[in-house]
C-alpha cells in the first residue's frame, strides 16, 4: 500500500541553461576590514579557453569579502620576467599562476600557490577537467586558495537552489525551482508551475530536491531528482504536508503535517513510507530542521504565544524551548554545519533580520540589516548564511558572514523574484 | 478577461462601502483575486447592487438584512485578521452566520475557507497561520450549525495577497479567511 502511495511520476525536465534563465549576480556591499591582497595571473593555454579559469577563481575569492584580488589590467606586462621582488612592490601577498592545456579527454589543468612574502610555494596542483567541468574546476582552486589561506574550507564548488517568481497577479505567475552553481552561473529548471513552489531542501548528496507545491488542491511534499527529474509524492492527501527537510544521512525527513488537523512535526523514514509523529500540541509546530548529528530537531512553534524555537530529541520527544530573550519573533531555525549556532528569521519593531544564536554561549547577533529577512541557509562550510530579502523589485537574495563582516546582494537580471536560497552539500 | 475586469470593479466598489474610502485603493485595483468562481458577474454585479441599495453609500458596516444571503461581495465573505492572531473579531459574526445558515439550511452544499497571511516573517510559519484562521472560522461555523464535512479549509499563507504593497494598509487587507460559495 506504501508503494502505491509512493508512485513515481516523471515530470517535463528542462535541461538546457538556456537564454531564458536569468543568471544570479553577486557584489559586495560589505567586506572585511583588511581583504587579503592576492594576485591570480591568468592561466597559460595553448589557445582560447571556453573559460577564463583565473576570472573565476579570482571573482569567487573577491565575492567572500576576504580576498582583494588584483585587476589583470594593473598586473605587470611582461609576467614570466617578474619576480617576487616586484610581487612584494605591487602590494601583493599571495600569487597564483597556472596553465591549462588541452588534452585527449578534456584539459589538464594546474595551478601554483605562492607566498609572494616568504617566497615559498604554498600549494600545487595538478589534474584533468572536461570542458563542461572548466568553472567547476575553478570553483575548486577557489577552495583550495581559500583553505590555504584562511584555515578554512571554501564552499565554492556548491550550488544553490532557489524560487523564482515570474508574472503578477493571480492565475498568472509562474514559479520555477531552479538549481545554480555558488556564484549564480549555469542556473537550471528543474520545476516548472503555475502553483505555488516553496520550501526546498537539498538531500545530503546533493541528488535530489524535496519541496513543497501548491499545485494539487492542498499543499503536498515531492522528492525530485535533479539528475533524471523523476520525482515522488511523498506526504499528500489531508490538511497540510509542507516544510521538508532531509535529515544528515538522507534516510528520512523531517516535514510537517496536518493530517490530524493541527500543524505538527513528522519524520518520514524515506524507505519505508513511514511516519513518526515528534510533537502533540494545539499551537503551530512547523519548520522543522535537523542537528547535523541527525539526533535532534529545531522547529518553530507558537505554544508560548508568539514564534519561537524548540528543539526536540528523536529518542525523548519532550520539547525544549530555546529563545528565550531574543525578541518576540524567532522563526525557520537553520544549524549551522558545525552544530554551534542556529540561523533564526527574528522579528521585532524594526521588521524581519536574520539572527545568529550561539548555541553553547547563549550569544545573538542580528547579522543583516536588510528588511524582511527570511528563509536563512547556511553554505555548507558554515561561513556564508544566504537569505531572501526585500528589494525594489520584490524579493531577491542576499548573503552574510556568520560574524556580519561581510554582505552580498545578490541579483537576478530579468525581473523575476528569487526567494528560499538553499545552499547545496559540498560536492563530491 | 472583460468579466474578469468587472468582477474586479465591483469587489472594489463593494468592499470601499464596508471600508469607507478613506484608504487609496490604487494598488489594489490591479490585484484584487478572482475567488468568486461560484458566481457570473451578473449575478454579482446584481447582489453588490443590493448591497449598495441597502446600506446607501456612506454605509459603513455589514447591515442586518445581508446577513441571510450567502456570499456575495468580497464585503460579505471576507473576515480580516490582526498581525499574528486567528482571533475572529466579533464584527465579522454576521459573515460568519451567514455561511453557517447557508450551509446548515443546504446540506448538500459546501464552501471553502481559504486562509491567508500579511508577507511579514517566515513563509512557512505563515502557511501555519493562514490554517488556523481558516480553522477558527470553520469551528465557529461548525458551532452555528455548519456539518465539518461541508467545509474545507486551506490555507495559502503570504502567497496570494489582496494587495501586493508592503505597508500597513496593504497587510490588513492581506490578513484574512475568504469564504468561497
């Protein structure tokens, strides 16, 4: 019986990044204090490159807030004559140069990175790409500079997901879930509607998308995969079924339901069709995200009269309320990877920021100052949190370091709304 | 699309009379929701004609001689909510009676409670709430005399508002329980 509510339907996929897709752009509207000066020489080629991988490497670097890397028009004509001496006089203090050259299945691609100061090679790489693959490979020397660099793990080489909204008033918009990588390029369809798309959720292998629509006559949870676009319905029927989020190892979700009539917490246990309900209270319990130990649950719940957070253990379903003195609106927690903080939407007089709550020390951090902050996710190395904001045209998305430090605004040329970032596993 | 414009034309007219015409309704016009599936714009155009009839023009309040039809201006079938609250104030009874009568008299017949949200706070959140207004407006209808199995709630949280502004005045027209006949 399980399998016959688990039935599989194939949904149209659009391939293709086609002209049609508006790309994702990303500046800084806040940086670090003292961004690290580095130099990233454009790559030596037999000939031209669909990519210019020194571009991409040297914008992912810039975007973090961290990196001031140097424009290639103020770099040196004749670099294969300079040394680190004049490295040193032009300021910088990291310099990278590689090479790609083509090869029997694609391009071998490698790379050098040097501390201009200690004259030292820090780094070097050497490995093979495909030509479709050339930005990602990019987006992995990004991560490996940054790691270097900074200590810690760069999260370039991920995608986002994403809502779109196109078209205004009502019967006449159309929503798409669309897949991008970090920096907003090659964007992709994976859903398409007139109904209502909301609440995506990467699995932990970043192969499929679960996500809630409006498109029967009550909202219902769909599992997709993004590879074949295949996709199951997999919480529908009566009340509610909305808010999922798979848990660490990808076995289950976490959803919420109303089948019994009030909005609760469930686990689905993905294999058996199963599902397990945390909590029994007449208020709101929704939002439900897990710990990344998989062993606890953080959901938004109004049982003490306004929205604020619980979290709840999976072997003792005993809810425990954890803001406290945050305000009177705390809402949509997201863990950190590390397990130290939860992202929170906190509402007040000055409308909606998103929150940073310590969880060992009890700190809060307002670390945006946009207006009507939601859906907060944080990149998977736990340094960026990306969030949906108000802007001129509607809703679009911005990012901000866990610290506040640095900001980005994000846009999407083409006046669609883009809203409910999710920021995708690191790729394997 | 030409019916489409009217019905639009006359929900504005409809709900300016409960509402007075102290709020510009300018953004409004080009979003106000078609949820009167069940009626043509004759018919409409007709009962909204009554309401006007029945109250004058300066008319500021549901009058006592709607309450026995059921819904037919957004003014007749639309409750409106404080920020975070599924409270049913007490000005919309009448509504609230009159689909309870309207149901309790015709058993065979159905409406559908569609809750929605201001674009404040999380969307998810919202989607809650928007379900429990429609759910407090079903029980009070249940309680009047309405069968459960005659009402279907829903909820579409912050997705559809009335009015897409991002004042005040735009989420308390957004904050609401539409009764579809």
């Amino acid at each position: 019986m399980k399998r016959k509510m688990l039935r599989w339907l194939l949904v149209l996929f659009l391939v293709s990044a086609s002209n049609a897709h508006a790309v994702l752009t990303v500046k800084i509207t806040r940086g670090a204090d003292k961004p690290l000066p580095i130099a990233v020489v454009p790559f030596r080629s037999g000939g031209p490159l669909p990519e210019d991988m020194a571009a991409v490497v040297a914008a992912d670097l810039e975007r973090s807030g961290r990196f001031a890397p140097m424009a290639v028009e103020d770099m040196p004509a004749t670099l294969s004559e300079i040394g680190f001496q004049d490295w040193r006089l032009l300021g910088m203090e990291n310099l990278v140069v590689g090479g790609v050259t083509p090869s029997v299945n694609g391009y071998d691609v490698e790379f050098t990175l040097v501390d201009v100061y200690k004259g030292q090679k820090l780094y070097a790489y050497k490995g093979s790409t495909s030509a479709n693959n050339l930005r990602f490979t990019a987006h992995q020397i990004a991560d490996i500079i940054y790691e270097q660099l900074t200590g810690e793990k760069g999260a370039f080489a991920t995608r986002i997901a994403y809502i779109t909204v196109r078209g205004s008033g009502a019967g006449r918009k159309t929503y798409t879930l669309q897949v991008a990588d970090s920096d907003g390029y090659n964007p992709r369809t994976l859903v398409q509607s007139p109904a209502e798309i909301f609440s995506p959720s990467w699995s932990p292998d970043g192969r499929k998308i679960a996500y809630a629509s409006l498109e029967a006559r009550t909202s219902a949870v769909y599992v997709q995969d993004i590879a074949t676009g295949q996709r199951q319905a997999v919480a529908t029927g009566r009340g509610i079924n909305s808010a999922p989020e798979f848990s660490p190892d990808g076995s289950k979700l976490a959803l919420r339901r109303s089948v019994d009539g009030n909005p609760e917490i469930y686990v689905l246990h993905l294999s058996t069709g199963l599902f397990q309900r945390l909590t029994n209270d007449p208020a709101i319990d929704t939002e439900p995200t897990w710990s990344p130990d998989g062993q606890r649950i953080a959901f938004t719940s109004d049982r003490s009269g306004s929205p604020q957070i619980y979290e709840v253990s999976l072997v003792s379903p005993s809810p425990r309320r954890i803001t406290f003195n945050q305000g009177d609106y705390n809402a949509r927690p997201r863990y950190s990877p590390d397990g130290r903080y939860l992202a929170v939407v906190n509402g007040g007089g000055n409308g909606y920021q998103i929150g940073v709550l310590g969880l060992n020390d009890g700190s809060f951090r307002i670390v945006t100052d946009t207006y009507q902050d939601e859906s907060p996710s944080f990149a998977p190395n736990g340094g960026m949190i990306i969030y949906s904001t108000l802007g001129a045209g509607g809703t679009e998305l911005a990012a901000s370091s866990v610290d506040g430090r640095v900001r980005q605004r994000i846009d999407l040329q083409g006046g669609e709304e883009v809203r409910e970032p999710a920021w995708g596993p690191f790729r394997k | 699309m030409h019916n489409r414009a009217l019905q639009v034309l006359i929900l504005i007219i409809a709900s300016s009379l409960i509402f007075g015409c102290a709020r510009n309704r300018k953004e409004t016009t080009a979003s106000v929701e078609d949820k009167s599936e069940g009626l043509t714009a004759e018919e409409l155009a007709a009962k909204t004609q009554g309401t006007a009839d029945s109250q004058g023009l300066e008319g500021s309040a549901v009058g006592e001689d709607l309450t026995g039809q059921a819904g037919v201006s957004s003014s007749d079938r639309i409750i409106y909510f404080d920020y975070d609250s599924s409270t049913v104030k007490e000005e919309y009874r009448p509504i609230i009676e009159a689909a309870a009568n309207y149901l309790a008299a015709n058993p065979s017949a159905t409406v559908t409670l569609e809750g929605h949200t201001d674009e404040r706070g999380s969307r998810e959140y919202n989607l809650a709430l928007g379900e429990r207004r429609s759910q407090a407006v079903q029980r009070q209808m249940v309680l009047l005399g309405a069968s459960t199995n005659q009402i279907h709630g829903t909820s579409y949280g912050e997705e559809r508002p009335a009015d897409p502004g991002h004042d005040e005045t735009a989420y308390a027209q957004n904050r609401r329980v539409e009764v579809i006949y």
